[in-house]
C-alpha cells in the first residue's frame, strides 16, 4: 500500500486530498511540544483516520540522535510514550525511532543500546527503527526491535526483505497537494494506528475452574493429613496441615463444610 511521510502537520482538507489520491498512510512525527513545528497532535490524527487513512508515528529530534546509545534512548523513550499516551495511541501498535544518518557498522551498538532503552520506556508498545539498509539489516539481526521502516537514502540500491514499510522518495509535491513530502510503500505489520481502534476491549470473563484432583484421592490425602494433626502438640504443624486440607479440597472441588 502506498503511503507518505511529512515534517508539516496534515490538515483535514490535505488528508482528504491525499486519500484520494490513492495514499492509504500517513508517517508523522511523535514528538515534544518545543518542536511543534513538525509534532502530532490527536486532532491531526483524527483528520487522518476520518478518511480511511492510518498513522505510523516515529520518533526522531535530531538525526543523529541514537548515536548517544542508552542514555540517549532512555530520555527519547520517556518521551516517546509520553507523546503517544497524549495523543491516545492505542497500546500494541508501533513507535519507529529515527536513525536519520549514513550509521556506520561502529555506530551499530550504540544504535541497538538505543533502541532497546527506549523500548524499556514505551511500556504497552512495540519499538520500530527507520534507517538506511545497512542499519535494518543489521537491527534485525541484534533482535533489538520488532519493526522496520527503512528510507532509500544511504542504502545504496538495496531494499532489505526484513522492512515493513519502505520510504522510495523524497521531498516531492502530488498533483493537488500543496505539500512536500516523501512517498512509502508498505508490505504488512507496519504497527499502524487509527483514532477509532483506542477502545480497550473489555476483559472476558474468567473460565469455570475445574477441579485438578479426583475427589476420592483428595479424600485419602487429608485422612493421612487429620492423623498427623492429631499426632501433633504443636499448634504451628497443625495450622499448617489444616492449611494444606484446604488446598487439597480446592484442588478436587470439595466443598468444606463448618
């Protein structure tokens, strides 16, 4: 499916413009508010997700930001998730953080240290890297996310088999749109999101509970139990074995009587 990415904020009129244009997505940036130039807003996302469009929110506040590793990763991932429950992402869906550079293999670790500190802080949602082939390839491989969107740039003619969403151009304008923007494809599980998918679901109602032991074995093993209550002066032993009476008769269904 084709889809776009923008730095300026989508209004209604642009959204249904590029819903008629055949674009299906929408990537924008989840961002603080001192950069709300280019930050997602809910009302923004709603004008989206009223035309049929979905969102991908990505992370990213300067380009070479993963280079600062953990550290890096755990400041951008406490406001990653603070951006995303603002604007009522619903839990499960994806928040891609941006390697927006040439990354070199050296840069490679401090990139996973990044993204697996900021995972530790978006509690309830799934982490995605957007990056050159090079970079996909090689987070996929380290395991340190679960999601990939990788951009042309940099990637020297190759396309990874690994992404979920491809970025094939940049800074263009559609017929119509008076935006510049980047073109997408997507080939599935892009941990997308729309504004009417955040009702949480209401939790089912617990299974009946049936007994693990047969009753007849529950019988004998408390008979053995009251003999060593009786044989006992000690108040603690015989607390303990009433205790394990009643677990048994949970276990076979027994209900206790007196």
């Amino acid at each position: 499916m084709k889809g776009i990415d923008c730095a300026i904020p989508v209004k209604a009129d642009t959204a249904k413009a590029l819903a008629a244009a055949g674009m299906k997505f929408v990537c924008r940036y989840l961002v603080p508010e001192r950069l709300a130039w280019k930050r997602l807003t809910r009302s923004e996302a709603e004008a989206i997700s009223a035309v049929g469009m979905k969102v991908v929110s990505v992370f990213e506040t300067t380009a070479s930001r993963p280079a600062g590793g953990a550290a890096a990763g755990k400041v951008d991932g406490v406001e990653a998730y603070k951006e995303a429950k603002l604007i009522k992402q619903p839990p499960g869906t994806v928040i891609y953080f941006a390697v927006d550079y040439d990354a070199q293999p050296k840069d490679y670790d401090n990139i996973e240290s990044y993204l697996r500190a900021a995972a530790a802080e978006v509690h309830g949602y799934k982490v995605g890297v957007y990056g050159s082939y090079a970079v996909i390839e090689a987070m996929y491989k380290r395991k340190a996310c679960t999601h990939f969107w990788q951009t042309y740039a940099w990637s020297r003619g190759k396309q990874s088999a690994y992404a979920n969403i491809y970025q094939y151009k940049n800074d263009t304008r559609l017929a119509g749109i008076n935006l510049t923007l980047d073109l997408n494809e997507s080939f599935g599980n892009e941990g997308w999101w729309d504004t009417k998918s955040t009702e949480v679901p209401k939790p089912s109602q617990p299974e009946e509970v049936k007994p693990k032991m047969k009753q007849e074995d529950a019988e004998k093993i408390i008979r053995f139990l009251s003999a060593a209550w009786y044989a006992t002066d000690s108040q603690e032993a015989k607390a303990e074995y009433n205790r394990l009476a009643d677990e048994v008769r949970k276990a076979a269904g027994i209900i206790k009587v007196g």
